[in-house]
C-alpha cells in the first residue's frame, strides 16, 4: 500500500463524518420551549428526572454544570424544594448505536493494475478488428470503477433534557432537549457538551430549533 493511500485510509472517516466529540466538536440540535421569567434572584433545586440517578456521583457532576450555568444567569441555589422557585429535572442518555457502512472511491487505485491475471487493455473487436464491439477484458478484472475503500462504523445518539417547573403552581417554564450524534457513547464525553448546548442562547425563543457545535474550548458556534 503506498503513502498516499495509506494517509487517505486514515483520515477518510474523518472526511465523511466529522462527528466525533473530540477536537472538531460536537454538532447538536437544540429544542427549546420557554416563558421563563428574567433572573431576579429567584431560587432553584436540581433534581434526576430518572430514580436510578438521584444521589448519583455521575448525575451530581452533570447537574453541578446547570448549577453553575443558573448561577451565571442570576439564579441562586435553593437548599431543597420547599424553598425553591423552581424545580429543575435533568435527564441524559445514549443509545445503543447504529453500524454504519460507507463506501468511497479509492483515489490510489491504478487502473492498469491487472493482479497477476495476465490480460491486457484490448482495442479490437471479437473478431480481430476496430469494430463496435470490445473484449469482455477490457478492463480486466481491476476495473477502476469498482476500486472502493469500505469502512464501517457505530454512531450513536445522545441527549439531554431539561425542564424548569415553578414551585408554587408547578407551572412549566422552560421545555429544553437536546440532541447529538457521534461515534463515542461515552456519556462523561457528551453530557458536558449537550449541557454547554443547552445554555448557549439561554432561554432562547420559544418554539425554536437551532444547531450548535461546542467547541474544545467550550466556545459555542450558532447555525441558525
């Protein structure tokens, strides 16, 4: 296999996908349906939307993220329900995944490559002229048009929800949800990048889906 080729078989999922949550990113759709109130100081509880998370070290880390996003905006922190103007629920996930098989063509393949078969480009006809018709060996048996470099791959998808109910008639605020693909399920990996997403435009418009890519640097890009 020469260079070329190799480097091109490296960096071709890469080319197709650019889906990993890692250096370029991760691209996610946000949802969101709000009528929240502007922040004047008012009180806010985080609880685990699923009962297998409540007390969790892994859902303690994921809601210290909200927090500190509540607290930037002019929320404050609550110390329990009774005391709080809000009641925050967090809920995440990921999928199983879906295999996923893409088939490009290889730009290294040599056309006059032959395998060992020993048949050459023919020009003449069956019958030994420059007529209409060519030999079934053309081609040969490494026709270029058939040169392709299959690669298969899992893509997952993950989300996050968040919805903010008002204490004194349990009243919903904010509907949020946000949804992400990508070749890692690694849950440590995405929540923080769904969490970022989620925030970015906070509370945004009411009824408004946007995309948004949380980049390493945790500075976010909006694409309408």
């Amino acid at each position: 296999m020469s260079l070329l080729r190799k480097i091109f078989t490296l960096i071709a999922p890469a080319m197709l996908l650019a889906l990993t949550a890692c250096a370029t990113g991760l691209p996610t759709q946000v949802s969101r349906f709000q009528a929240m109130p502007a922040p004047q100081g008012q009180s806010f509880v985080i609880q685990a939307a699923k009962a297998e998370n409540r007390g969790g070290l892994e859902f303690s880390q994921y809601a210290d993220l909200v927090r500190r996003h509540l607290l930037d905006l002019g929320y404050r922190e609550a110390s329990g329900p009774g005391d709080a103007t809000f009641v925050v629920t967090l809920d995440y996930g990921v999928d199983n995944g879906r295999e996923r098989v893409v088939a490009m063509p290889d730009l290294f393949a040599d056309p006059w490559d032959y395998r060992g078969f020993g048949y050459r480009p023919y020009y003449g006809s069956f019958y030994g002229g420059f007529g209409r018709y060519r030999s079934p060996f053309f081609w040969g048996w490494h026709d270029p048009f058939w040169d392709y470099d299959v690669r298969s791959y899992t893509l997952y998808t993950s989300y996050l929800d968040l919805n903010i109910r008002r204490t004194a008639d349990n009243q919903s605020l904010f509907e949020g949800h946000a949804q992400a693909r990508s070749q890692t399920n690694e849950l440590p990996r995405l929540v923080p990048n769904l969490v970022e997403a989620m925030f970015t435009g906070f509370p945004g418009n009411s009824g408004e889906t946007v995309h948004i890519t949380v980049m390493p640097d945790r500075q976010a890009r909006t694409h309408g």
